[in-house]
C-alpha cells in the first residue's frame, strides 16, 4: 500500500510529529512547563503524558493541513519543474539571483523540503546545533523511532536538546523516510526538488523525487551552501532554505 506524501504546510508527515516551541522564559504547553522540564531532564509519567497527548493532538493538526494544502504543493512542483538552470560548469554562481527566482515558486508556508536525519546517539551539541538551525531554516528534524518503543524517554532526551530561545523546533518521527533515502548513518541532510508518494509497507519501494543529499557531521549552512552551489535538483530550494537561515541567524 502506498500513501501519498505532500511536502506542504508546516510539517506533514503521517508518522508521528512534533512542534515544539523552546524558549528561554518559563513556558507552558497545555499546561507542561517545558522550562521545567530541561531543567530536571526528567519527566513525571503525568508530564510524559500530557506531552505525549499534545504530540498527538498536533501531529493530526498538521496532517489536515497537509490535505489542505496539497493542491498548493503540486503546484510548486509544476513551478519549480518548468524551470531550467545552467548547465556550464564555467558560469558565474548568482547565488541572490537564485533566491529571488525560487522564491516566487516557494513560498514560506510552502515547505518542507529539507530533511535532516538524526538520532538521539548523537552528542548533544551536535543535536541541538541541527535542531536549532533546520527549524529556523523552516525543514524538519526526522528520528527513525522511538527508544525501546518509549515516548518517555524520546520526550525526556529531546527536553535536553531543545534549543534555548524563540525557536520553533520541528521534529518528526518517521521510519519510512529512513527506508525510502536509505539512511543507515546519521546525521544526514536531503533536499527535495518536488513531493513524493512514500511506501507505507515492506514490500514496496518509494520512488524518491529528484533531491541532493549530504552525509557526515556538517553544519546545516555547509550542507545547503554545496547543494545550491552544486547546480543539482535541489540547488534552487537549497538556496531558498540558505537565505532563510541566514535571516535567522
């Protein structure tokens, strides 16, 4: 069985799904003190639920507007496939010029696009670097699954890593996207030219879409400045996505 996966809205996965707001000031998400919560790192199997509730209420929010959004996805890939980019090596990289003809195809609600693969076993630093910039760029950080099947401690690892100020962490939980681009090492960046249908089963493959793909420990900025460099099929939202991150730093 195949689903269809639109890169739309804000960040729409069908697998599980996190948005969390960090902040440096005492800060309350249906009632849990997410403040409290890094300064413990550890939490209440009351505050593990309640958190685990929000995920869930926000993961359904966040599918619904990828329903809503999918016409709009579509069309941004028409967009973006109609355009042609140089193919000699020689010519000059207009990096601003790229920007401003991609921007009118995507749009800041329009993403996402890039993919960051993470996993909890990576130092902490390094997590919460990648967590940080991915989410100001405006793509989504992707974990295989959940430790030992336990929300509890994935919650209670990533209240550790959460970034410290107006930072909307965009976090998502999906195995899947780990199968389909064949991501056994972490950390790893993708960038995607158009939206995709992504297997649901075992025994199917997912057609992957016309992307750049880096992996190793690299900043985000390294990543997306040789992916728009790179004149590959995801070097025009590459450097959608670099721009942005530059704007929030």
């Amino acid at each position: 069985m195949r689903r269809h996966l639109f890169v739309a809205g804000t960040a729409a996965f069908t697998g599980l799904l996190l948005g969390l707001a960090a902040t440096s000031g005492a800060q309350t998400v249906d009632g849990l003190d997410l403040a409290k919560v890094r300064a413990r790192a550890k939490l209440s199997p009351q505050e593990a639920e309640a958190l685990t509730n929000v995920v869930a209420r926000r993961g359904e929010a966040l599918r619904r507007d990828a329903a809503d959004n999918a016409a709009s996805a579509r069309a941004v890939a028409a967009r973006y496939a109609s355009t042609k980019t140089s193919g000699d090596p020689a010519a000059t990289f207009d990096f601003d010029g790229m920007v401003a003809a991609s921007g009118k195809q995507m749009a800041p609600e329009d993403a996402p696009r890039l993919l960051a693969f993470a996993s909890l076993s990576m130092p902490s630093a390094s997590l919460q670097a990648m967590i940080a910039d991915v989410s100001r760029a405006g793509g989504v950080v992707v974990f295989r699954g959940l430790p030992g099947n336990s929300a509890r401690t994935f919650t209670t690892a990533l209240a550790k890593v959460l970034p410290p100020g107006e930072v909307k962490a965009a976090v998502g939980i999906d195995p899947r996207l780990f199968r389909a681009f064949d991501v056994e090492a972490v950390p790893a960046y993708v960038v995607t030219a158009t939206d995709f249908d992504l297997c649901d089963g075992f025994d199917c493959r997912t057609t992957l879409p016309p992307h750049d793909r880096m992996d190793g420990n690299v900043t985000l900025a390294h990543a997306l400045d040789t992916f728009a460099r790179g004149n590959g099929p995801g070097a025009r939202i590459a450097a959608v996505y670099r721009a942005r991150l530059g704007e929030a730093q």
